[in-house]
C-alpha cells in the first residue's frame, strides 16, 4: 500500500520528479497544484455525467493532465528519464475533438453565464481553472523554466473544448446558456 503522509513536506518544501526540492510556493508546484485542481473539477464533471462518450472524453483529458502535471514537476535534465511530454499530437486530439462538437452544438455570440444545468456548471467551473493554469504555465514557459510550447497550446485548447462540451450537454438538456440583455 503507498505511504500517503511522508513528512517531508512538513518544512514546506517539495519535490520535483528528480532530487531536486523547491519551495511549496515556487511556480512549478503553484502551476501543477493548479493543473491538479483542474484534474479533480474534470473528475466531478465525469461524475455528474450520464452521457458515456462526454465521460470518456474526460477521462482521456484527466489522463493527459497527468502527463501535463509530470512534465511541469520534471525538471530540464531529468525529462528524458521520465520519458512523457504533452506533444502536437496530444493538441491535434483537441483541435478534433472541438471540430466534433462544435458540428454538434451552435456556440452563440453572447455572453455565457454558467450553472444552467450541473453538467454543464461543472465544465464550466474546471474550465476556469484551466484557464488559470493556463496563465501559469505561460508564465513558465517565457520565464524559460518550461520549454514546451504544447504545455500551452494544450491548455488552450482543453479550455475550448470544455467550453463547448459544457454548451453541448446544455443545449441537449434544454438550456439557454445565453446571458440576458440587462
């Protein structure tokens, strides 16, 4: 069985897929907490889903998320060993995906505001973490302590897809997912 409570982390510090140990707070952990974060809201929006091939489609973005937080706490000199990378292949997935669902469902031009049915307010609530990872890993990647750019784009495109996931499943169940004129 894994040893859940290590103490190592009792001094606030924590360790990167490697030997090295950074500071709890240091961006690497902020950003792969955060991709965390989002991993956990994909799961409640599986689990709220009826719809087998939404729950898969989630699951196969949870599982890639793992491999996106395992490149993030990698440091440069220990990623061959790891051997796991977002890749282009991983973005081209999402780029189809997207072009599946938005042939399914018409995105309106107005403003969304979430939470017209539990589905689509759960993909709508793991959407705005992606998106704060997303703002994370950017600024790993311009501060130089990430390389990949398909960290990014990856992130980018996972926001759009759950976006439009979360407008299909409403749209199926009726809702409005429009923003009134006030």
């Amino acid at each position: 069985m894994a040893k859940v409570t290590t103490g190592t982390g009792d001094a606030g510090y924590t360790g990167l897929l490697g030997d090295q140990r950074v500071p709890k707070y240091d961006p690497r952990p902020e950003t792969f907490g955060t991709v965390d974060e989002a991993t956990s809201a994909l799961g409640l929006a599986r689990a709220t889903c009826v719809d087998v091939g939404v729950r898969e489609i989630l699951l196969r973005m949870q599982r890639d998320l793992y491999v996106l937080m395992a490149e993030l706490a990698t440091p440069a000199d220990h990623l061959d060993a790891v051997g796991v990378r977002i890749t282009a292949e991983h973005v081209a997935w999402l780029e189809a995906t997207e072009a599946h669902l938005q042939a399914e469902v018409e995105i309106p031009n107005k403003f969304i505001i979430p939470g017209d049915t539990l589905e689509g307010a759960t993909l709508d609530l793991a959407r705005t973490i992606i998106r704060r990872a997303e703002r994370q890993v950017a600024r790993l990647l311009h501060e130089g302590t990430v390389a990949n750019g398909e960290l990014l784009r990856y992130l980018n495109r996972l926001s759009d897809v759950v976006f439009i996931l979360a407008r299909s499943l409403e749209a199926r169940q009726g809702g409005s997912t429009q923003a009134s004129r006030a």
